[in-house]
C-alpha cells in the first residue's frame, strides 16, 4: 500500500520561505563572488545594488510600496530633467542616483559610488502610456583582468506623480553570462523627486 504524502498549509508556508532563503542565499553568494572579480565598471554600480538588495532582502520581508501617482493635469507633464532617485529592497534604500532625462531619449545615471569605479550609466527611454515612461540600461561586465563576464540589464517603468515633481514605479536588474543566458534577478521599487532650479 502506498502511503500518500499531503501537506498543510503551515508546511507549504515553511517549505516556500525555506526555497526563498536558499534563492536568496544563492543569489547572494553569486553577486559577492561578481562583485570580488569585476573592475571598473558602470556594471560595478549595478553589481552593488544587487549586493545590498539581497542584503535588504535578508533583513526584511516587507516591501514600502511605491508613491501613488497624483490625479490632476501635472505641471511638469514630462520626465524631461535632473531627479534624485532612490533605488529601495525591502524597504530599504539601497542605492540613490542623480538621472538626467534628456528630451532625445536618452537618460544618464549617476549612482552616489565611488567613481574610480566607474559612477556614469548611460540608458535610454520611452513613454509607454500618459505620465509613464521605460526605461533601458545594458551594460557590459568585466573581471579585474579584462576578461567579459556578462551583461547586466536595468530596467525601470515609472509614473509621474505630486505634479510631475515626483515619479515611482519599480525596477529589475537582470544578469546574464557572457554567452547572453540569464542567470538571475533582483527586483525592487524607484522613488524620485525633480530637482529644480531654486
């Protein structure tokens, strides 16, 4: 007679936060080791946010949600201009980056790293519906001897919010390996606010 295996809920809910630790704990190790070989970068800054995301994840489970778009016709209707932007994991923020939004779309990011480590991202936009835009970065990854690691894309979708003096929304940083297979994400929400000409 075969014996049937059933689970309760309270197991399934150990066994999923067992399987979220060790995803975590893999990604971990993988962005540590990452991070240990590579040289100066744009990568490197994005290999820090993957870092202190999983960080964040290992010190809390909840997520801040992101800032609700106002209602109205925003003053500022365009993401066109220079925003303070805080890249958040868990509640936690894990990176802030000044990002010029140009009219051409294009978008340049300047995270707050070390620039010896390479502290400019170049990327490139779009709006996809009224008050949201998508954002693209692809940057390459090297080790510290110059050999190609990889790629890392940045994505971010964003909606214009307080009058379009704010944006929010959420972004992923995806890794692939030199020949362009995925091999993880880090996912979390962007909130920013307009810097203006006093």
């Amino acid at each position: 007679m075969k014996r049937k295996f059933t689970m309760t809920n309270r197991s399934v809910k150990q066994s999923t936060r067992t399987l979220n630790f060790f995803k975590l704990a893999a990604c971990t190790v993988v962005v540590v080791a990452l991070g240990a070989s590579a040289s100066a970068s744009c990568g490197d800054s994005l290999i820090g946010m993957a870092a202190a995301a999983a960080s964040a994840h290992s010190q809390s489970s909840s997520m801040q949600p992101a800032l609700a778009p106002s209602s109205g016709s925003p003053v500022n209707p365009s993401i066109v201009g220079l925003w303070h932007t805080r890249f958040i994991v868990g509640g936690q923020t894990i990176q802030e980056a000044f990002q010029a939004w140009n009219a051409g779309g294009t978008e340049i990011h300047n995270p707050n790293v070390d620039p010896r480590t390479g502290n400019v991202c170049l990327g490139t936009w779009k709006k996809v519906a009224p008050l949201t835009y998508k954002l693209a970065h692809h940057v390459w990854m090297y080790d510290a001897n110059g050999n190609f690691q990889g790629t890392i894309h940045l994505s971010e979708v964003l909606v214009l919010g307080d009058n379009g003096n704010t944006h929010s929304g959420s972004f992923t940083l995806d890794f692939y390996d030199p020949s362009g297979n995925f091999q993880f994400e880090v996912a979390g929400d962007v909130a920013a606010e307009r810097i203006s000409v006093e």
